[in-house]
C-alpha cells in the first residue's frame, strides 16, 4: 500500500487461487430467483486474475456500491468452506461497449515516505502510547468497521487522559487550561462526504461522535435492539462499507486531533521523564534489550 494509486493499479496481485476450469461460471443462490453469475477469470496457468458480476445501473458510482455486496457475499462463503482469508483488493467498472476501465475502487496508498536520520532516539509520551497503537491499527486496516471502532476507542479514552494531565498538572501546581473539545468545520464533514443534512447542529467533536453513535452501537453489538425489532449491520454490502468509510475517516479524523492537542499540552508543560533517566547511547546498546524477565517471562 505504497507508490500511489498509478503504482498500485499496475502492480499484480499475489494470492493462492487457482482454477480447474478457466472460465469458470458459478452462481451464488439465496432462494427463489434470487441467485447472482459471477465469471472467475484465469490466466494461462490457471490462476485466478478477476472475478466479474453484471451489474445494471444509470450511475456508475452506484453501478459499484451494487457490486460490492455480491462480490463479497461470494469471498464470504469461500473463506467459510475454507478457512482461506480473502478480500477485495480492488473493484473497477468495465464499459459494457469498449471494455475500458471506467473506474477503479480501492484503498487509497501511501504517497509520503519517511527519511530517518540523524537520529539518538524518541521519547515514547507513556500515556499516550496505547492510543499510538489504536491509530495505527486505524490506519492500516482495510476495514471501515474496524477503523471506525478504533477512532471511537480513541476519542472514549480521552477522558482518561484529561483525568491523567489533571493529576499531574495539580501535582506540579499547573493552572494552565488544558485544551477543549476542538471545534468541527462543517466543510470539511461534508468534503469528507456527510450530508449537509447530517452535518447540522454539529458543532464540536462530541457533537459528531454522538451523531454516529448508532453506527457505533450497530458494529460494536452487531444485533441491536430498536422499536422497529431486532437488526444488524450485513458487513459485505456496498451501502453499509460506504457509509462506515465516511463515517470512520471523520471520527479518525477528529480523535487524532483531540490527542494531538492534549500530546502537545503534556510536552510543553508536563516533563515525562523526571530526575534519574539514563540516556541511551549506541557504545552501551547492548544494555538496553528486552528481557524476558521484566515481563513475567523465562
């Protein structure tokens, strides 16, 4: 997931799925004439390069948001029957005329690289380091459910911190405010892709995650309870990953910025390491291991 989207597109896919009949015809069937054709395409050796289903659509963002659904109600039930995980990696519109590429769909890589160097070394922000793990998980899932509970857990726990800054500053004698909820620019939401509609009344960052606490509720508990009865979220259909892809990048989005705000706060008023730290150098590295013993183990 790195080189830009160019590189992505050309670069080939890498998966163990091969077929004995190329091409090979199958139907997926919920009962009465609800069954779906897919086509699995191989190359010469018999490997499966695509898979196709014939959507009909006036619009072809929609034609994908169709798509999807069957497309992974199909990697569904063949990760069910063989304990083999696979998933889309990308999902592209052909022109029923010419065959031409009308869209591609996939996740979005990574154009910026990172230079390291010179460097001694970082300090670790000890309270915050379990939120660093949540929002890098966030960020490298391929799952909007999954990234959009990761960014909840994330804004939840800053309460936490806030109690944690509180101690320490009352501790040092600290009457600095600590930063608010940060305001919501209704633009961005809806850049983003919210509804304006939905977008109303949002004011501040626990306007937002309170709008989207159903979203929430729904893929946390997956069987709710509302008046209407009993439902859940059908985590392979097109509509519901649209919508939780919105919905997770802004909570993301947000929760990362109240972090960030408090991170900045501790570091300029809140020394995380007091008197007594032993500064690494690379002549005594071997010193500085992990030990089996400092965590319980042997």
């Amino acid at each position: 997931m790195a080189g830009g989207a160019d590189a992505a597109l050309a670069r080939p896919s890498y998966h163990l799925l091969h077929l004995n009949e190329n091409p090979l015809w199958i139907y997926l069937h919920s009962g009465g004439r609800n069954a779906v054709y897919y086509g699995l395409f191989g190359d010469e050796g018999g490997k499966l390069q695509y898979i196709t289903v014939s959507v009909e659509s006036r619009l072809p963002s929609n034609a994908l948001l169709l798509a999807r659904g069957p497309i992974n109600a199909l990697l569904d039930v063949l990760t069910r029957n063989s304990n083999v995980p696979v998933m889309v990696q990308r999902l592209e519109l052909i022109s029923p005329q010419d065959g031409e590429v009308l869209i591609s769909e996939l996740p979005i890589p990574e154009r910026n690289g990172i230079t390291l160097g010179p460097l001694g070394g970082i300090m670790q922000a000890v309270p915050f380091a379990p939120y660093d793990a949540l929002y890098r998980e966030a960020l490298t899932t391929t799952s909007p459910f999954y990234r959009l509970l990761c960014a909840w857990k994330m804004y939840e726990g800053t309460n936490r911190i806030r109690r944690w800054i509180q101690e320490q500053c009352e501790r040092r004698g600290i009457n600095d405010r600590m930063p608010p909820d940060p305001d919501v620019d209704p633009q961005e939401l809806i850049r983003l892709g919210l509804q304006a509609a939905f977008v109303e009344g949002i004011r501040h960052a626990r306007d937002l995650f309170e709008k989207m606490r159903d979203q929430r509720d729904a893929i946390a508990h997956f069987l709710i309870e509302r008046e209407e009865g009993e439902s859940h979220v059908y985590v392979a259909d097109g509509r519901e990953l649209h919508a939780y892809a919105i919905g997770s990048a802004a909570l993301l989005r947000y929760a990362h910025r109240v972090l960030e705000e408090l991170r900045l706060f501790c570091s300029q008023r809140i020394p995380f390491a007091t008197g007594g730290m032993i500064l690494p150098m690379p002549q005594n590295r071997d010193q500085f291991i992990v030990r089996a013993r400092d965590y319980g183990l042997e």
